[in-house]
C-alpha cells in the first residue's frame, strides 16, 4: 500500500476543544503564524524520513484563526522539494477558482520540473465565501443566500480553468473559448504574425498526477469521466462503499479500454491517532476532533455522515463516538488502528491511504510523534 500525510497546518492552540472561544474570535500573529509555517516545512522533511511516499498540505487565505496558514501551495512544495529528495508534494488543495488559470499552470510547471518530478495536481473548486470573493470566484455557503446560484457559476469556473490548465500543461500550443476564459484573448498581432495560439513556458518534464475531492453525486460523475484521481473523506462507510464503487462504473463508461482494478485512481483520507492504550487514544483526540468540527461543521462538512441510519442533519457537529462510527476515524492501539485499515483494504480494494495525524491546535511535535507511530507500529501490522 502506499502511505501519504495530510496536514492543514494551523497554528498550536492552548484552548482547542468543544465550546468557547468560537473560531473566529481568535486572533493569532504573524510570528505565531510563521512559526507554523516554518514547522509545516520541517514536518514535510520528517515525513520523508519515515518513510510516507507523498505529503499533502491545504492552500487557504485569510484565516487570522489560525486553521490553515499556507495561501500558495506551489510555492511552498517548491521550498519543501529543495529540503528533501524522494516524497512526493501537492495541495489538497489547489482552488484553481482563485487563480489565474494559466499562471498557476506555470507555477505548476515551474516547481514539478525543479523537484525532478514530484509535484502532485490537486486541484479544488473551494469552501471559503471570503476567500473566493475576493480573489475572484463565488462559492456557495450556508452563509450565503444565493448559495445555489453561486455554486452554479463556481462549478462552471472551474471546469474551464481545469481545462485550460490541463491543455496548457499537455500540449505543444492551445487555445481555449469559453464563458470565462479566452485564450489568447484575440488575435493578437506580434511581430508580423497574428498570436492565435499559446504555449506554455515551461510545460512539466516529468508525468504528473490529477486528483480532486469527491463530496457531492455531481463530482462523483466529473471525477472518473474527466480521467482524474478521486479523493474521498468524512463519507459513512456505506456511502463510501457506494461511492467507490461508482467511480469505477463511471470510469469504465468513459474509458472503456482503460480497465481499473478497484484501488485504482481512488484515494482514501482517514483521521489517525495512536496511543499505547485505547483508553488514552481517545483521550488525547478528542480536543482536536471536537475543534475540527466545531471548525469545520458549518461549512457542511458532516454532509457525508449517517446518523442513525438517516443522512445527518444540517450542520452536524458530531461526537467522537460518531466519528468513529462513520470509520472516518480510526483511534485507538496500533493493533486497532491497523485492523481498520486493514478493514478497509478488504472491502474497498483501498491502495492508497492518506493519514490525517493533527487535528486543529494540536502540536507538531504531536503530529511527529503519529507520524513515527503509523511508521513503526502501525504500518507493519498492515496485510
């Protein structure tokens, strides 16, 4: 199986946990937020050192609250690509919607040729209303009223700068019309020719990877039929059993003659912590479980929950004992731990597993520390 890491790199929080203070009534500043970034990179290099074949980190701008300080993805894999030789680094990920799609296809370009060919494409449309609206998307939101409307346009966005990105990226010259985009703006005259199509300088060396999360029935068809590898995350194991499964059929529509085994271009991020007892396990992750939701859980983020056999509410903020529940969650000995991936290994076909060891606030001596537990005691109980 190969082994990732995903970390959103946030600052370390004294107060994380259920209740007071709310999200946005933190404040953290600039030095506290350097020093994360700062240990984001060191625990790139460490994640190297224990072995994990790829590193994965959020892109997300604004966030004075200390959740996810890194606003370009690209820039900050370049730097982590100079202090390590082998791992493999990408965004989870890179809301091409608030990026000139054709820059940050030569920033792409750019940094997947100076790591040799490490670079991984995650690209997403985005979560955060006051991120894109102000670098130049919409995006719908349960805090926005036209919310539906604002989704529509968002999608359509980004289906044309993913498609710019990648007719830039793969061949020799393009040109590409759309609601949104227009590329080359016009024929444009240039020293006695008339630029009717562009070529991207530089274009990747090396082959490289495409992934995109899956969280709604719509992306699940764009997915596999565009040829892009899923993500899949906080889904009830029955709709990720589903969901899975239907990424295949749909990739068999579109690509006929390119047969996929059932791990194939499917990746699975699940919530990791490790401890020499079950007992504590749970106790050392339940302040970052509870932040996480209290975080993320009015953005929707709980969509793919079951609760009672029923599809969670609105705005679910779960439990612990929920989360595990779902099998989103794996906490326990490394015995248990193992035993669910192992789990899902045989039901699913799962290949590829991205472990998510630091949950908001905590430390990043803590999240060295699972990262060394997966390594040494977890992954070799795996099947």
């Amino acid at each position: 199986m190969e082994f990732g890491v995903f970390v959103f790199g946030g600052v370390e929080m004294d107060d994380h946990g259920p209740g007071l203070p709310a999200p946005t009534d933190r404040r953290y500043d600039q030095k506290t937020i350097w020093r994360a970034t700062e240990r984001l990179l060191d625990l790139g290099v460490k994640a190297e050192q224990h072995g994990f074949e790829t590193y994965w980190f959020t892109e997300h701008h604004f966030q004075y609250e200390g959740y996810e300080v890194v606003p370009n993805g690209v820039l900050f894999a370049a730097i982590l690509a100079e202090r390590t030789q082998r791992i493999r680094i990408g965004a989870m990920f890179n809301v091409i919607t608030q990026w000139h799609p054709l820059r940050f296809a030569e920033d792409f370009a750019t940094m997947h040729n100076l790591s040799g060919g490490r670079g991984i494409l995650g690209v997403g449309r985005g979560t955060v209303p006051r991120e894109g609206e102000n670098l130049g998307t919409v995006i719908g939101s349960a805090d926005n009223p036209d919310q539906a409307e604002h989704d529509r346009i968002n999608r359509e966005q980004f289906d044309e700068a993913l498609e710019v990105i990648r007719r830039a990226l793969d061949n020799d010259t393009f040109s590409f019309h759309g609601r949104h985009f227009h590329f080359p703006a016009r024929p444009i005259p240039d020293r006695g020719h008339l630029t009717e199509h562009l070529t991207l300088v530089p274009r990747p060396l090396y082959p490289y990877e495409v992934w995109q999360p899956i969280s709604t029935p719509t992306t699940l068809q764009y997915v596999p039929t565009h040829g892009i590898g899923g993500v899949f995350w906080q889904l009830h194991h029955s709709i990720l059993r589903e969901w899975w499964e239907r990424y295949g059929e749909f990739h068999a529509q579109a690509f006929p003659d390119q047969p996929l085994a059932r791990g194939d271009k499917r990746m699975l991020v699940v919530n990791v912590h490790v401890a020499d007892t079950h007992e504590q396990a749970w106790a050392q992750a339940r302040p970052g479980h509870d932040e996480f939701w209290k975080f993320l859980g009015p953005y929707g983020w709980s969509r793919g929950y079951v609760i009672d056999g029923k599809p969670a509410p609105a705005g679910l903020i779960p439990t612990l004992e929920q989360s595990v529940d779902q099998r989103t969650w794996l906490i326990g000995t490394p015995e248990e731990v193992a035993a669910g991936i192992d789990f899902l290994r045989r039901d699913l076909g799962v290949e590829r597993i991205t472990i998510f060891p630091m949950f908001p606030g905590d430390t990043f001596d803590a999240a060295e520390e699972q990262m060394a537990r997966f390594a040494e005691q977890v992954r070799p109980l795996v099947g």
